[in-house]
C-alpha cells in the first residue's frame, strides 16, 4: 500500500530538483516519505536524462562576470545553451553567476574539463611525479599505479567540472550543470572562463 505524500512535500522536492511533480511524488513514495532518498533518486535519475542531451548543439547563452568582493579577483565565463529562451532564465543565470563565482573561489583552475587539459601539462606532470624520492624504490607496477593516482588528482584540481560546488559540498560542478539540463530541458556547456588577479604579470621594477 502507497503511503500518502503531503503536497507541501512534493512541492519541496520539486522545488529542489526541478522534476515534475508526479516524479516527485512518486520518488517520495517509493522512498516511504524520506526527503534525502527521494532527493538522490530524483538527482540519478536526472543525471542520467542530462547524459542523453550532452551531444546537443549549445550555441546561444550568456557571458556573465564575478567580482570578488574587494575588487581584487574578476572573473569572465561563457556560458552556453540551446536557445535565447532558456539564456533568459533567471536559473540559467543565476547558474552563470555561480560558475564564476566558482573559479573566482578556485585559482588552482584552468580549465573547464579534463578534455581541454593540454597533453604538454598532462606529459609535465607525469615527469614531476616519476621524479619524486619516494617511489623510486617502488616495483614498477607500484610505481606506476601511484604516478597514475597522482597525475589524475593533480589533473582533476585544474579542472573546473571536478571541483566542489562551494555552496553544496555534496556535489561537483559537473552534477550541478547537468541538473540544470533536466531543470531547463536543454543542453548547457561552460564553454570557457578567463580570471583577473588585480596586478597579475605586472613587472614590480
């Protein structure tokens, strides 16, 4: 027998994840009433449907800017959608602003994915690691498997998609983007981002 779900209930799940309200009602019931297990539910799910639209073409959208508080730290960021309609969403900006916010928050990131990661820096990294003392005495596969571990972690701080939301610890980057393709229905890429350091390169003699 399904349990009755409160309407302010499912209007709180929806309002958390964008589904529909049957969905929300219908996760909610398979979860006996828990909000947290229907919420995770709801995010696989949505992961999943925001999967089948990442090959779709993403050319309309915003370029929106971040200026830390302070001025000291500006940021510029593309973000890319299917269409004028969903770029004029208050969730698809307000997604734009969060992103620079994001890199604004993160220095050690360069680049949007590891896709983008040039192979030189890739290569450089492998040869710092295979450098270091302490595994010089490891057996190869050992010290493989390590330089792999290492290299991965290093490459995966540079990537802006990897980082944790710094408003939700719970989730990165990348699951708060595809969110918002099953919150908006349409395909959206961060397609590049450029942050300022008030004095960066300037010649102090």
């Amino acid at each position: 027998m399904k349990i009755q779900i409160s309407p302010h209930f499912v209007k709180e799940l929806r309002i958390k994840t964008g589904a529909g309200m049957m969905d929300c009602k219908k996760a909610l019931q398979a979860a006996d009433g828990n909000m947290e297990i229907a919420l995770e539910t709801l995010r696989k799910k949505g992961l999943a449907s925001a999967d089948k639209k990442s090959n779709r073409l993403a050319a309309e959208g915003i370029i929106d800017s971040y200026i830390h508080i302070g001025s000291r730290i500006g940021v510029l960021i593309e973000l890319n959608c299917e269409t004028d309609f969903v770029a004029r969403r208050i969730e698809f900006q307000k997604l734009a602003k969060n992103l620079a916010m994001q890199v604004a928050a993160c220095q050690s990131v360069f680049y949007v994915s590891l896709n983008d990661i040039p192979q030189y820096i890739i290569d450089n990294e492998i040869r710092i690691e295979s450098g270091k003392e302490d595994i010089v005495n490891k057996p190869p596969k050992i010290r493989d498997q390590i330089i792999k571990a290492r290299v991965d972690k290093r490459l995966k701080e540079m990537s802006l998609m990897h980082q944790t939301f710094i408003k939700d610890q719970k989730i990165l980057i990348e699951d708060l983007v595809k969110e918002h393709i099953v919150l908006l229905g349409e395909n959206i890429k961060i397609r590049r981002f450029q942050r300022f350091l008030l004095g960066e390169k300037i010649d102090s003699k």
